[in-house]
C-alpha cells in the first residue's frame, strides 16, 4: 500500500514539475484592413504538435507550451501567413493581444481569377491535357504558391504530370473524369467566391478524403457554415477569353435556428476574345444550403452548373501564320452575310447535385457520409462532308505552295478572306443544288450521368494518432453520339459512312437510308459504362519532432460498351453491349516529416499504386464497334519525393527533388493516314500504342525573403526531365474495315514529354504598402519544350530508304524542340475601407512585352513528304500577347 501511495505521490509531483516547465500563448486575430476578427486562423506553434484555431471572436489559446523560444505562425486561407517569436516563460501565459493578418493581394487576384477560361488550346476537350497548377497558388509550399499561377500561363504542368494524376474533390467526392482521369474546372467556372475554401496537399502527402493523387490533392468545400458571412459583388473586364464578367454571391451565415445558405451566380460574355471569332457566352448558378439537425448530426444540400457556350481557336503552321501575317490565324471561322460565324462551338452544361451528412459521434470520433449525381450536355461542333471537296480554308491542297499559280493564290489569301476563311456562302449555295447535304456542321456530344457515393470515417486515436478510412463507388454511363446541328440550307442528309464502301456505308443498319433533319442523332451512337467501387485507409501521427502517415488502398473497376447503331461495316460486333473487363488495383504509401526545430523541417514520402487503363483508351475504336484493346493492362506508378523547408519570420524557403515512373500505358490516337489504308490509299486509322513507360525526375526550389516590411522578393525554380523510357508497340487498325496492319516497334526513347516547359523559373518582386495597395512584377524564363510527336514516324519502316544522318533522316527520328521563352508580368491592387464595405481593386498584365513569337506546343501532323521539309508543317499553337485582367470587387 505504501509503494502505490509512494507512486502516485510521484505522479502527481512529476505532473506538476511538467506544467511548472510549460507556460501558455493567447490573443486575438483580425483583418489589418476592415478590422474585423478572424476566426478558423490556425496557430501553429512551429516544431511542436501544438497547435489551434481561432474562435468567432478571433480569440486563441494554446496551453502546455514548453517554456523557451518558439516560432508562431498564423495561417489563413486568402491572407499571408505570419511568423511570430515568443519567449514562454514556466508557469505564465503570454498575452499576444491583437495580430493582424493581411489579405494576400496575389491570393485574392488568383481567387477572383477564372482559371476556367485560360486559353482555347487549353480548354479544348480533345487537344490538350489541361493544367490545373494555377489552382495550386494556396498551397503552404514555397515553390508552388509562388510558381502556380505564373507557370500556368505557359501551360506549365507541375513535375510535367498531367491532371489525371491530380486528385480534384469537392465536400470529398471525386470529381475527375471517369473517362480520362482528367480534373476539368470549368465545371464551376464563375463560382469563384462559392469554392474559394479550399484544402490542398501538394504532391504526395497525407490526406482525409481519399488515397490522392501523385500531384496532390484539392478538395473544395462548398459548406453554407463555411462560407463567408455577408454580400459580394464584382465585374472584371479582360482582354482574353471574354471581356466581361459579373459575379454575385451572398452567405447567412449559421443563423440561430440551424440554418446557412449560400447562393452565388455568375455570367462571362464577349463577342470576341483575343482570337478571331471565339465568342464566350458563360453562366453559372450555386445554391448551398446547410442545417444542423442537433449536436451531433448535419446536412448540407449543394447544386451548381456553368451552362457555356464559346466559339473556338484552331492551331495551324507556321507557314499559314506567315502567310496570313498573325500567329493567332483561326481557320474554324468565316463571314456569312456579313457576320463572323465560328465552325467549331462548344456547348455545356452538366449540373451537380451533393447531399453530404456529418455526424459527430463523439469528440474524437467522426462519420462523413455523401453522394451526388451529375447528368447534362458537353459538345462541340465541326464542318464535315460527303462528296465534296474539303472547305477547310487551310487545307493543304488550297495553300500556295501547293498550287500550279503560288503568286495568285497568296494574293487571293491576302485580299479575300472567303479564300483565308471559311466559305459559308459557298456551302449554301452548294448544298442549295441537292436535297441531300454535301456539307453539313455536326456536333460530337459527349454526354455523361454518374452518381456517386462515399463515406469517409475518422478517428482520434490519441493525442498523437489519428485513423482515416473510407469507402467509395461511382456508377457511370458516358454517351457519345453524333448530332446533325445544322443543314447549311440542304433539307436532309442520308445517314452514310463517307469513308465505307457503297455496299456497307449505312450507319445504322436498322434504319437503312434514313434521312437525317436538323436535331437527330446520325453517325455514331454508343454509351460507356464504368463501375468502380474501393477502400482507403490512412493512419498519421504527430510528436514534437516527428509527423508521419502510411496508407493504402484497393479498388475494383468494372467497364464496357454498349452500340446502340448497327453498323453495316461491322454487323455482328457493333450493336449492343460489349464482353466487360474487371480490373482490380492497390495502392501503398507513406512519409515522414523530421522537425529539427521550429524553422527547419525535412520530409521524404513513397508510393506505389496500379491503376485500371482509361476508358478512352481501352477500345481500338469505340465509335465504330466493341473491339477491346489487345491485351490491356493496369497501370503501374512508382513515386519519391524528398525535400527540405526552411521557415523564419523573414525568409521560407523549400527545395523538393522526386522521382515518378509511369509503366505499362496505353495511348488509341486517331489519324487520316496516306498509303496505309486499303490498297494504300488514304484512310481514317487508329493508332493504338502499349507498353509506354515514361519517367519523371527533377528538382524545384521556391524562395520568399522580406527584404523590408513592405518588399518581399521572391524566386521560383523547377528543373525537369520527363521522358518517355520505352520503345512501346504500335498497332495500325484502319477504322472502317478493322483490318490490323503489321505491329511495329516505335522508336520513342528518351523522347521528351510533350506540352510543358521542363524548365521554368520566375524572380519577383512584391510591395505591399501600408496604407493597402500593392504591386508586384515578375520575369520569367521557360525552357525545354517539346513538340508532340507523330508516332509513325519513328518506326523502322518511315526511315526504310532513307540515309542515315541525312537531314530527311534527322526531320524523321528527332524531336522537334521549341524556343525558350521570356516573359514579364504585372500585378497591382488597392482595397478600401468605407463604412461597412471593402472595396477591392486588382489588375494582371501578362506578357508586358508582347511577345508574339512565343510557342506553347502543338502537335505534328501524320501526313509528310521524303523532302524532310514537312510539306503538311507541324501545327503550332502560340502564347497569347499583352493580356490584361482588371477586377473590382464591394463586400458588405
């Protein structure tokens, strides 16, 4: 009995000498501008795990901090974070009284930036992977907060992945396309200020809602409780997609009976952009509603859309661009009567509906519960014809080069534009001789339908441990189908295969010679189906020195066809559903952070994951008939990556190296080939490629010093090397007979990954005055990009003849680099304080320069001549000039 009494007495003077060693930090938080208390700020003491967050009040208090020197930092979303050094005394508690937090101008520009209208090229559906770096500009690391918005202009991808390897969610739920794995944003374009809240984890790393993505992890939450309390207005004026924009949005708040709703619209118009002919006419709705039930349970309602519809910019040669005196000739557009009319219009609009349900079980213990449902419309229309010669106006027969008259024809391109443009009187005119159409404009639809359902549960384990499991499915049915837009002044078209013989050229052999009117589907019509059901679970830890996490995962996907047309060309494989693929996967991964102290922190995280192949690229030609690819495989990813960060009040700093390797993937190109097809005459083929590897490895560096309270300079620097590290196979299919030609090996090696700069880097400058304007500029530099390159060409069988060495040789096998690039940006601002309004006031000027010699990429065309000059040219899309985006924005 002495013995226990002897160890509790011991416990409880040891207790007492471990609080007498601790003392406690408090204070308040708020806005340096409108004043206003700041609550969710979270303060961190550095290289400790203590930490909290503000209430609605501002207040903050952190108990039991070890007594000595530490490093505070203060972190909000949309302000700059702040480092302050306290001196804790045992046994007292520090009062901070007031720190401000002052609204990050950069943040705030970013935020009232559409990422959703970048450029023409990047928003194409089919053309382009699009880059979601710029999104990227709230991440607490150095190099990405700093390098995200300034890279992306240039269509910079982040450690050169593309967005399928970036994991995009909102209130958890996924929100990649099932289809690619690509994130597209201007599914909620314009609702700028209704998904400002978001988290991001950079790279690889720990998160709570899923196993994530090589490039990170977004997840926006779109909460009513969450949003911003009170009004917002704004107008922004641009130079670039469109010219206008209008936003509302306002939020309650949670009232006192449970409630919060937020409600946002937007509209986005300009007759033109920066391009010729692409007209932007964008909406956007949100409707967040929030109630909580009792204590422990919640529910929270989102519905949003942007209905779009925009006129598109095409790529062309360079020896177009010349010839028309503008490397932003657009050949997808004509006058009709006068007026500009685009051939190639995108249309959209796929509503979002999410119920999410919290339930806190207890105060350690959580269960987050949703599901959503997206239907609508996504397409984009285009010229075609049947009997009849090619009215695109930049076709290859029609350039000067190519006719027996080059003088008169470059004099004609340069004094009439029905021969540099489309001629639509011309197809009206044409098409006015013959009921049947010879020239019609078709939209390619490519509807989808998907609902979704997930669970994320979440335990405290102790102070020290957390537990994170989830399970989530998804049910898919992506359409895709032909529709006949518009007749161009004929009364019907017959539903035939231009390219089929005349005994198999019926589309749909259930409906044989069927005339075709304006609204009906024709061509093509089948839907993809996609199931796909999985678990993750993810443990992390946080001590003073040390934080880590390892995780896992294991899904099942489960995909097929479905043709809803017979086809004549393929009667027995192309009507109703195909055999189905099952493909099952796992994922592993894990890091840790050491804190050597509160400034200096050093990090390494692994992962290993398969993934099932893309729907898009599983069929051999999905339009046609239910062929699968050959032998498909699931998709094998191997990352590293390992960094150091340095935070002070007055200088961070990261370093970060990895490593990523891409194995066994498979790419379905389309292309209209010379001397491949049936008795070597031209034909439409599919080029199917396997067994692609590719590596990504490099270093990136970001740099962030206060030189005086007001100046701060900044430096960004990524250093790359992506490649393609196999000689992956090539199958030849000819679309309209699924006759394979023999495999060849593609001689692709060490060819570089095409569509990014692998080396960028930015040096700024910020001012920040105290009296709440600023102004920053930066000069960037971007080097080592590369041309996308034609498959065909690097085969044993293109350089058949050929002499080694020779410049024929050498337009064959190599690949085509781009000029390194310099631009230099600008970025201004004022806020105002008048009663109960803050009035915001920021501009962007990209390009000051105006630089229009700058290549961004493109793409080099299948068909070549032996003269090693490229007769068909590579199609080049370029940099945008001087742009400029003015925003103003009232909050009350």
């Amino acid at each position: 009995m002495k013995k226990i009494l002897l160890f509790l007495l011991m416990g409880v003077l040891s207790s007492f000498a471990l609080h007498a060693q601790t003392g406690n930090v408090s204070g308040k938080v708020r806005n340096s501008v409108d004043r206003n208390y700041l609550s969710q700020v979270k303060v961190e003491v550095l290289g400790t795990n203590l930490s909290t967050y503000t209430d609605a009040e501002g207040n903050f208090l952190i108990s039991e901090v070890p007594q000595g020197k530490h490093l505070l930092e203060f972190i909000l979303q949309d302000f700059k974070s702040v480092s302050m050094a306290v001196n804790v005394v045992a046994g007292s508690t520090i009062d901070l009284k007031v720190v401000e937090l002052v609204p990050s101008a950069l943040s705030q520009s970013l935020k009232d930036f559409d990422f959703s209208s970048l450029t023409d090229e990047e928003l194409d559906d089919e053309g382009s992977k699009e880059n979601i770096s710029g999104l990227l500009a709230s991440s607490k690391d150095v190099f990405v907060s700093n390098a995200g918005y300034v890279f992306s202009q240039l269509r910079f991808k982040t450690r050169g992945y593309s967005s399928d390897n970036t994991s995009i969610r909102m209130n958890g739920m996924l929100m990649n396309d099932m289809e690619n794995g690509r994130g597209y944003w201007y599914k909620w374009g314009g609702l700028n200020d209704a998904t400002r809240n978001q988290e991001i984890q950079y790279g690889l790393g720990a998160n709570g809602f899923g196993f994530g993505g090589f490039g990170g992890t977004t997840n926006i939450n779109t909460s009513a409780k969450d949003q911003r309390v009170g009004t917002k207005l704004v107008y922004s004026y641009s130079n670039k997609s469109y010219t206008n924009r209008v936003m509302a949005t306002h939020s309650t708040g949670l009232m006192e009976n449970g409630w919060a709703f937020t409600v946002s619209g937007s509209r986005r118009w300009g007759d033109e952009g920066y391009v010729d002919a692409t007209f932007y006419d964008a909406y956007s709705y949100f409707l967040s509603a929030y109630k909580q039930l009792n204590d422990n349970h919640s529910l929270n309602l989102t519905v949003f859309a942007a209905p779009s519809e925009r006129g598109k910019g095409g790529a062309s040669t360079q020896k177009v661009y010349d010839l028309v005196g503008s490397n932003y000739y657009n050949p997808y557009w004509g006058y009709q009567n006068g007026e500009k009319r685009n051939s190639r219009v995108s249309k959209s609009h796929q509503p979002v509906f999410m119920l999410n349900h919290d339930w806190k079980i207890n105060e350690k213990t959580n269960l987050e519960t949703a599901i959503s449902y997206t239907f609508g419309r996504n397409g984009s229309t285009r010229l075609s014809w049947f009997n009849a010669p090619d009215p695109r106006p930049d076709y290859y027969s029609k350039l000067p080069w190519n006719s027996k008259s080059p003088e008169a024809i470059e004099n004609l391109w340069k004094t009439d534009p029905n021969v540099r443009h489309i001629d639509w009187n011309r197809m009206y005119q044409v098409n006015s001789n013959d009921p049947n159409a010879q020239y019609f404009l078709e939209e390619n639809r490519y509807d989808a339908e998907q609902l979704m359902a997930n669970t994320i549960f979440t335990k405290e384990i102790n102070n020290n441990w957390n537990l994170t499991a989830g399970l989530e499915y998804t049910h898919y049915v992506g359409s895709r189908f032909n529709v006949m837009d518009d007749l161009l002044g004929a009364e019907y078209f017959i539903d035939y295969d231009k390219y089929a013989p005349a005994s198999k050229r019926d589309n749909d052999m259930n409906r044989p010679d069927r005339k075709v009117k304006e609204g009906d589907t024709f061509g093509f019509d089948y839907d993809v189906h996609l199931r796909k059901g999985g678990f993750f679970a993810q443990t992390d830890f946080t001590y003073n020195q040390w934080e880590g996490y390892i995780g896992g995962e294991v899904n099942y996907t489960n995909m097929w066809r479905e043709g809803n047309m017979k086809k004549a060309l393929f009667p027995d494989n192309s009507f109703g559903e195909s055999s189905k693929k099952d493909f099952t996967n796992f994922g592993v991964k894990g890091g840790l952070t050491y804190k050597l102290n509160g400034r200096n922190y050093f990090k390494a995280n692994a992962a290993y994951t398969t993934r099932a192949p893309f729907l898009r690229n599983s069929f051999e030609s999905a339009r046609t008939r239910n062929v699968w690819v050959d032998d498909l495989k699931n998709e094998k990813i191997m990352s590293f990556d390992a960094g150091y960060q340095l935070r002070t009040p007055f200088v961070k700093a990261s370093i970060n190296g990895f490593y990523t390797r891409f194995e066994d993937q498979t790419e379905v190109r389309n292309y209209f080939m010379d001397g491949l097809g049936t008795n070597s005459k031209s034909a439409f083929v599919n080029a199917i490629m396997t067994g692609i590897d590719k590596e990504h490895m490099g270093i990136e560096i970001g740099v962030e010093a206060r030189l005086t309270p007001t100046l701060t300079a900044i430096f960004a620097g990524s250093k790359g090397q992506y490649i393609w590290d196999s000689r992956p196979n090539l199958k030849w299919v000819e679309e309209n007979n699924g006759k394979p030609y023999d495999e060849q090996t593609v001689y692709a090696k060490n060819f570089y990954v095409a569509g990014t700069p692998q080396t960028a880097a930015t040096l700024g400058l910020k001012y920040s005055s105290p009296k709440y304007w600023w102004a920053g500029v930066n000069a960037n530099y971007y080097d080592d990009i590369y041309l996308d390159f034609f498959p065909g060409e690097r085969t044993s069988a293109a350089v058949q003849g050929l002499t080694p060495g020779s410049e024929v040789w050498n337009s064959r096998i190599n690949q085509r680099q781009l000029p390194d690039a310099f631009t230099l940006d600008l970025n201004f601002g004022k806020s105002w304080k008048i009663k109960d309004y803050y009035i915001s006031l920021n501009a962007n000027v990209n390009n000051v320069l105006d630089d229009t010699d700058i290549i961004t990429g493109g793409y080099e065309q299948s068909r070549s001549d032996n003269t090693g000059d490229r007769e068909f040219g590579d199609k080049l899309y370029y940099y945008y000039g001087r742009t400029y985006f003015v925003n103003l924005s009232v909050r009350f």
